[in-house]
C-alpha cells in the first residue's frame, strides 16, 4: 500500500552507496522515491564538489496501478514508464533496483524467483518490505492495487542471495542484494 517513512533515510543512504547512473523503481506508487532520489543524488554530488551538477540519472518506472501514473506529476519525474506487472517485463541493466514495500504483493516463492531473475541483469537491487505485514482483504487505489500475500523474513534473503547487506529498521527489513 505505502512505503514507511521512517525508512526513507536508511534507503537514501544505501543508495547513495551504490552510486547508481540508472535506476528503475519497481511499484513507484506515488514517486516518492523517484523525486527523493534524483535530489539525493544531485546534493551528494554538490557536497562532494560539482556546484553544476549534471542531471545524467536516468530514474525509470514500473507501476501497473492507474490511479498513480494518471496523477499530474508522475510523469514528470520518471524518464521512462513501463505500466505493466512486472512478471511479464523483459528489463535491460540498471545499476539499481529499487522494489520498496513490493515484494509483499507476491507469492513467497515467486518474489524469490522474480529477484533472482533481475540480479543478472541489475548490478543491485534494494528491497525493502515491512516486518509485520498487514493482509488487507481490500484493493487499495482501485482494483489494480495488489493485495498482500507474503511475509517475508531475514533467511529469505539470505537462502538466496548469500551475499546480502542488511540494513533493517526497527519497522522494516531492508536489504541490498
């Protein structure tokens, strides 16, 4: 449904670490992230010394639900718009993904599938999902809002991507794969 905010620095700063030119942020929703990101990235760079810096991100969208990409403004701070599930996208190479309180809306073991899937062709992948997730039994945002059917666990990570960095908060886990 939406993201916790209380998480929106802990994310920033795992992505600044990455460093990312290109990005796709996989269930935008609002486009939060997409607005936040661009920002970060651009500051650090003026911190770091380029008092001009060059807007050369390229921050891309997946969000299926209409609600979100008919609103005003998401199509401005997007680059590219994919309004398809993303189970039958064929993405090319991001250097991160970001899937921010998404895999929740999928089947434990077709969420495992789906990462394992993007990790070879996305250098990262930020995934972020609550640790108490509520099942509503509504749609939220119109009948294209999923539904929560998974909750997921610290070992999920792990089982598969041994290799992960956890950055958990106290209402999320948060890990970079």
């Amino acid at each position: 449904m939406v993201s916790e905010i209380s998480n929106i620095e802990t994310i920033i700063k795992m992505i600044l670490k990455v460093d990312p030119k290109t990005i796709i942020d996989i269930g935008s929703g609002f486009g939060k992230y997409g607005i936040l990101v661009r920002e970060a990235i651009l500051s650090d760079r003026t911190l770091k010394g380029e008092l001009s810096p060059k807007n050369d991100i390229i921050i891309d969208c997946v969000e299926n639900c209409s609600y979100f990409y008919n609103l005003p403004f998401h199509q401005a701070i997007y680059d590219h718009h994919f309004h398809e599930d993303i189970r039958k996208l064929e993405l090319g190479n991001y250097d991160l993904a970001l899937m921010i309180d998404i895999i929740e809306h999928f089947e434990k073991e077709e969420a495992k599938e789906l990462l394992k899937k993007m990790k070879k062709t996305m250098k990262n992948i930020l995934v972020c999902t609550p640790k108490k997730v509520v099942f509503y039994k509504e749609h939220f945002y119109g009948s294209e809002g999923s539904l929560h059917y998974s909750q997921f666990f610290p070992e999920d990570f792990y089982e598969a991507f041994p290799e992960a960095i956890d950055c958990s908060t106290e209402k999320s886990y948060i890990f970079l794969l």
